[in-house]
C-alpha cells in the first residue's frame, strides 16, 4: 500500500488481550490489529485502563472532560502490542483512557455506573485525538460500550472542522448486551432529551448504548455473515431486527479470524507435548498427561471438553439435562469456565457424582485452556446462538474435533463429515434441544471408536482448516474503503 496513503484506523474496545480479558471481544481486538497493521494500515488501539494492568506504559497528557454537571480528568497513558513478522519486530500503539474513580476497579464490567464509566470513556476518545495530534480516518467501534463515540461525532463533534471528516465503522461481537441505561444517560454526553426518541437513542424507555452505534455509524458489520442475516429476525434480532433490517445495506459480516502464532500445537509454550498435522499420535500424550494432572484416570477414552463463559447463550442447560445419558458411554468430560452461579455450582456437583468421568475447573486458566485444547478429542460448543466463536476455530487448529450447534459462526466454520466426506472437520446438529445434542454426540463417539484411520483423517482435515486473520483482515480493508465513500 502506498505510504501517503495508508489508512488511519483508531479501534477502540472495553477489552484487549493481553491487558484485560473477559470475553472473545479481547482476543480479536488483541490480534486483528496486527493483521492490519501488516497490510499498511497506521492503526491504532484504544482502550480504558483498568486496575489489573500492570504492562509498561508512559504518561502522555492530562486533561478534564465534561461529564454531566462534573468535570473529570482523563490521563492519556501509552503502551503497545509488540509481535514479530517474518522476524521484524512490529508495534502496535495502545492508548490507555485512565481515570481513577472510573477504571481503578478489578474487573472489566458489572458495576453500578457502567454508563457513566464508558460514557466517560468514549467523551475521552474523542477529546484526545487532538491531544495526541491524531485525527483517524476511521474510529472502528466495538460492541456497545463504543456505540456513543457514534452518536457524539454526528450530533456533537462534527460542527468542529477536526472531527468533520472522520468516518465510523460499528463491529456487533453480540448483540444480546446492549447496554441500556436510564434516558439521564443522555445528560451525561451533554446531550438533550430531544435525541431520546424511538429514531435515535430511545429503546423501550430506556437509553440504549448499542442502538447509538446501530443508528450513528456510517456502516455496522458483525462478526459472521450468518449471524448478521440473523440479527435481522425476531428470533436474534433482540428487539432490534427493526432497525437492522432497515439499514440492511449498511449491514456486513466478516468472520473473525484467531491468532496461528498464539494457537499453534507445534510450538504452544503451555501443551505437554508439541504435534503437528503429521504427529497427531502426541495427542494421546497431551491427554494422558491432562488425566494425570486433573486428578481423572489414565485412560484412552473420547475425552469431551467445553470451555466457556458460563451463561444462557452457551446451551450449558442442554449438556445438564443430558449428562446422565452422556456419561452412560465410555468417556471423559471436562469443563473450564466461569459465569452464572447456577451453572457453576450444577457442573461441580455433577463432578462430585461422576468423579471418575468429569473434571471441573472453575474460573479462567490460560495454560490450563490450552491443554485442554491439544488433549481433548471432541470440543463442546451447544450453543443457542453464537455470533462468530472463536473455540470451535482454536478445537481445530489443535485437531480436536467439534461438536457444534449450526448458528451463527459455527455454521460458516464447521463442516459436518457424515455431510461432506471430503471436507468434513466436525459433527453439527441445527435444532436447540437436548434430544439432537445427545444425538451428535452419540454419533461423533461411534465415528471415534469404529474407524482409526478415518478418524485421523477426520483430525487431518480439522488441522489444515486456515482460520487465521488474514483473509477477514483483507476483507475489513475492502469495509473501510467502503466507509471512506459513505456519504454523510
């Protein structure tokens, strides 16, 4: 790409790996950038600066920003995402949005202010590009806490000749968390109740963090081009199919991508044993070191594993409603996760009646996530709805094969065998109940058992599947090129 020519890109998110982790919204804020960047992009990323962050930054400037009545200061604090390519040493900037009374707290969300917390968030955004003396051509928002940065651009911001220009691109990662606040929300952007109506900012009496990006930004894009046909139903749509239909031609899907150099079983820091597509046999190491370490038996059985945030979306309530029947077969299962109490206490006391056969572990374990990655033979993801996944792309990148609902992502990525003999990488079912999730299951346990050879070639196929950024990082060049030519 011509150097005068290189795209300005600011990708603001509440979350980025490596600094803070919550969802897969951190992973492809931590690595699409550097897919970018790789393509001639000057990109750069945003994020707030959370109390866990302890990575090298330095101070650039401090300045107040208005919130409601209030005034509160923003610190402006870099750091960046350093990676190699074909052994350069890359950077990425990363500007940390620090206040104390906002962001010196544990965790990333679920607190009583959250609107004031990321209204003032994405205020301070906007006043510090010119602080930094960088004015993007494009501010590419991601999921609700952004949505704002939207509204405040075209209502506000825009009279000032710096910000006339630039333009917005407004990532869905899911739909159902839409941040919806009391309309005083408004009052905290300086805004007027005149915006709070059904045709702007207005959602079902309340103020709506997501429907500003949807209304605001010149184009929205979700993270599969399944789930961005679904979100246009009732079914997804979330009570906003309404508005997502209406600027059907504004409304793409790009699947998310995961990063090779992260996921790699040959040279994965974490796995007992490295493999390759040629030395799958290393599997059964991976495995029997995983038993030993979890306290399960050694023993060469299908081992069914799920790792995931513990909540509705993720059909955990089918795998509970069915667990008596799974485990009358010979296998193992186990779970890493952490989420809604209901879910974590039924997994642990399944595991206190299935002690031989189930392995719980709650909470969040890097190391412990990628083992199960390389020693598991099937991964688990019954999910009711999924806007992309990304575990099902991480399961075959290790050979480990998934057993999926056909949603969303899932639907684009994962090829049923008994469907495609050639291409299969996975088993998938399509209706949301238990019967056809034991059903699947059953079937992928009889594929294991009946034939080895075919089931290596199944763990072949799963392996050579390319589900790295930089296809979707090319095809998020072609949506900016389309954002730089909306009209306004």
């Amino acid at each position: 790409m011509n150097q005068r020519k290189k795209k300005k890109v600011l990708f603001v998110s509440a979350e980025v790996f490596p600094f803070a982790k919550v969802g897969g919204l951190a992973d492809v804020a931590g690595s699409l950038p550097k897919s970018l960047l790789q393509m001639g992009c000057d990109i750069r990323v945003a994020m707030p600066r959370y109390k866990n962050i302890e990575s090298e930054m330095k101070y650039i400037k401090d300045f107040p920003v208005e919130i409601g009545p209030r005034l509160e200061t923003c610190i402006i604090r870099e750091g960046e995402i350093s990676f190699k390519n074909r052994n350069q040493d890359k950077v990425i900037p990363v500007y940390f949005i620090d206040n104390y009374h906002y962001f010196n707290r544990q965790n990333v969300y679920s607190y009583y202010d959250d609107e004031e917390r990321f209204a003032f968030f994405c205020k301070a955004i906007l006043e510090m590009l010119p602080e930094i003396d960088f004015k993007p051509d494009i501010i590419h928002c991601n999921d609700w806490h952004t949505g704002p940065i939207c509204m405040l651009l075209d209502e506000k911001y825009k009279e000032n000749e710096f910000y006339k220009d630039i333009k917005t691109l407004f990532t869905i990662h899911n739909l159902e968390y839409k941040g919806e606040f009391s309309k005083k929300t408004l009052s905290l952007f300086g805004m007027t109740e005149e915006l709070f109506v059904p045709e702007k900012t207005e959602f079902y009496g309340m103020f709506c963090f997501m429907k500003t990006g949807l209304v605001y930004a010149d184009i929205i894009n979700t993270v599969s081009e399944t789930y961005s046909k679904e979100i246009q139903t009732p079914q997804y749509g979330e009570k906003l199919e309404g508005l997502l239909k209406s600027r059907e031609r504004d409304v793409f899907g790009i699947l998310n991508g995961i990063d090779y150099e992260v996921f790699n079983p040959e040279t994965d820091k974490y796995i007992y044993k490295n493999y390759n597509e040629n030395t799958i046999n290393c599997k059964k190491d991976n495995k029997y070191a995983l038993q030993k370490e979890i306290g399960l038996p050694k023993r060469d059985v299908p081992v069914i594993s799920l790792i995931s945030r513990m909540a509705h979306q993720k059909g955990l309530d089918l795998v509970m409603d069915k667990i008596d029947e799974m485990m009358e077969n010979d296998l193992q299962f186990i779970l890493l996760g952490s989420g809604e109490k209901r879910y974590e206490k039924g997994f642990v006391e399944l595991q206190k009646k299935y002690p031989e056969k189930i392995a719980v572990h709650i909470g969040f374990n890097i190391s412990l996530a990628h083992k199960i990655y390389a020693a598991s033979d099937f991964f688990l993801m019954p999910s009711r709805f999924e806007p992309c996944g990304l575990g099902q792309m991480i399961s075959l990148r290790y050979g480990t094969i998934p057993i999926v609902r056909e949603t969303g992502g899932l639907a684009e990525t994962v090829i049923d065998i008994e469907k495609d003999k050639e291409k299969g990488n996975g088993f998938s079912y399509k209706e949301f109940c238990p019967e056809d999730l034991i059903k699947t299951i059953k079937r992928g346990i009889k594929f294991y058992n009946q034939d080895k050879e075919a089931w290596n070639r199944l763990v072949k196929n799963a392996m050579k599947v390319d589900f790295s950024w930089d296809r979707s990082a090319k095809k998020y060049l072609e949506l900016y090129e389309k954002v730089m030519k909306k009209s306004p």
